[in-house]
C-alpha cells in the first residue's frame, strides 16, 4: 500500500489550501483514512480522520474551518482547510488504518509542507 499526498504550500492567513491523498494497492474495504501534522518542535496531532462510512472526526482546533471528506471509488481522501491560520502551519501527513480479520494495517504517505503566514 503507498499513500501519495499533495496540495500544501504557501498561504496568508485567511486562506485555503485543499490537501489530497491517493491511496494504492489492496485497499481493504474497512478502512479510515485520514490527516495529521506535526508542527516544528511538537508531537504529531490529528488533525481529522474519516471512516469508510464518511464519519468525520476533527480535532477541536479545526472545526468549522477545514472539511475532511473521501472518494472511495478513487481511494481518495481531501482535507478542504479554510481560514488558515498561522498556527495551521506544519508538516501535515496522511494516513490509512485498515481492519480485516481482527487485524489492524497503518500506513503513512510522506508529508505535505503547510505554511500560513501571518
């Protein structure tokens, strides 16, 4: 399984940028895909998962601005970020956590530079 993501850059604050990530090989059909970051100097937090049932989940720092959602027939999954703040600003990573047969399978795309700048 490879994750390839894309989409960061650079924005002022008050911007948007959308984050994609294009899951490949043998996806498993319970499955949640997902978006994380890690800022310089601090742990890497979730930023929003969604499930293969489209549950989103979002951390309290981004709800109401970044939207998470999925096309599963491209094993695909967006992180739509709206009003952008400095503190957005990391290396955002995306990530696959699959389920079959009492197993779980995590994987991670290589990260995607964010920078809002003030």
């Amino acid at each position: 399984v490879q994750l390839q993501a894309s989409g960061g850059g650079l924005v002022q604050a008050g911007g948007s940028l959308r984050l994609s990530c294009a899951a490949s090989g043998s996806i498993f059909s319970v499955n949640v895909m997902g978006w994380y970051r890690q800022a310089a100097g601090k742990q890497r937090e979730l930023v929003a998962t969604i499930d293969s049932s489209d549950n989103p989940v979002y951390a309290d720092s981004v709800k109401g601005r970044f939207t998470i959602f999925r096309d599963n027939g491209k094993n695909t999954v967006y992180l739509q970020m709206n009003s952008l703040k400095p503190e957005d600003t990391a290396v955002y990573y995306c990530n696959l956590l699959m389920f079959r047969l009492g197993q779980r399978y995590n994987y991670w795309g290589q990260g995607t530079q964010v920078t809002v700048s003030s």
